[in-house]
C-alpha cells in the first residue's frame, strides 16, 4: 500500500511540476504558431492514442524547459542565498531517516515547480490575446487598461505563490537537515519575518 501511494505520488508530483505547465506551454505556443495550431486542432476534431502520446511527450518537454527558466530566475538570481547543496538534495532524497517525511518536502517543491513554469507561460497568453483583441471590448482604451491590469495582477500572485512555496520548501527541508539559512534565525524556530512571507 505504502508503495502504490509512493508510485501515486510520483505520478501527480511529475504531472503538476512539468506535463502542466507544459499543457498550458503549448497551447500558448499554438495562439503564435500555425503549424502548432493545427496539430492541437487535428488531435482536438479526431483524437487518437498515438497522438496523445505525441502532445504529452512534447508538453513534458516544454515543462522540463519551463522548469529550467524556474530554476534560472528563482534559484539562481532571485533566492541564490536559498540554493541547496547537492549533497543535501541527495540526502533528503535517498537517505532513509526523511522516508517518512520525504512527502512534506516534495509537496511545496512540486506547487513551487508548476507556479514558477506558469508565471513564464502567462505571458504568451497575455500578448496573443492583446493581439488579437480578444482582451479588448471594442478596442476601447479603458478596457484595455483593466484588462492589461488584470493580467499584471495575476503575473505579480503568481510569481508571489511560487517564491511562498520555494521559501516553504527551503525551510521544511532545512529544518530537517537540521542547519542553519540565512533566511532562518534557527531551524527549530519560525523564519525570520523580514525575510519569509509565509511559513
């Protein structure tokens, strides 16, 4: 039983952290490109098992892609002082002692995947629309201007979940770790305030 809910687990984590966000990728990708609109079209009027097969594979890819601009913008520039050590991403992984709270860390990490892979894939929504004026009533400015803010509004809760749920995981696993961030005052206390948004 412990075992099929591991294999569940795994299952939902991949689909959540890249085929997704690399769905939304590539339905984003077809409002620019003709050829991709009407591959999704073709499989949308006659869906096939092949065919499926074929958008899924190619949404991991683009969510695996999406996952790299993440890991760029939010690991690398924006949090760097929060970048785990390989060594500790090995322990929390395979070490025995965290089996059992090996869910606890993965979760927020997964969430944290699938938000930072969105808020790069939003704006290719965003631009087509604008675009081709689906966004705009009338082509009036005052529309415009709400619709534009709209956008920006979700963009900015977007990226705030994501960077929630990075800080999350940074400190669930640096309290199992058992060492010190400079994000934390001390792993068996609560983060420090001016640094954390949300526990």
């Amino acid at each position: 039983m412990k075992q099929f809910k591991d294999i569940l687990g795994n299952f939902w984590g991949f689909t959540l952290a890249f085929i997704l966000p690399g769905m939304a990728a590539l339905y984003g990708v077809s409002l620019w490109s003709f050829h991709v609109e009407q591959a999704v079209s073709k499989f949308i009027e006659s869906p096939t098992v092949i065919f499926f097969l074929l958008l899924v594979l190619g949404a991991t890819v683009l969510g695996i892609q999406m996952s790299i601009l993440s890991w760029v913008f939010y690991e690398i520039i924006l949090f760097r002082v929060l970048l785990m050590k390989s060594v500790d991403m090995v322990e929390l992984e395979f070490s025995d002692k965290f089996a059992d709270n090996r869910s606890l860390i993965r979760e927020p990490y997964r969430y944290y995947q699938f938000l930072g892979g969105m808020s790069f894939v939003m704006p290719l929504f965003f631009v087509a629309f604008f675009k081709s004026g689906i966004m705009i009533v009338d082509r009036e400015l005052m529309s415009s201007f709400w619709a534009l803010l709209a956008m920006m509004v979700m963009e900015l809760a977007t990226i705030c979940a994501a960077v929630s749920f990075y800080r999350s995981f940074i400190y669930r696993a640096s309290h199992l770790l058992k060492k010190e961030n400079a994000f934390f005052s001390k792993v068996d206390q609560k983060p420090n305030k001016e640094y954390f948004f949300s526990a």
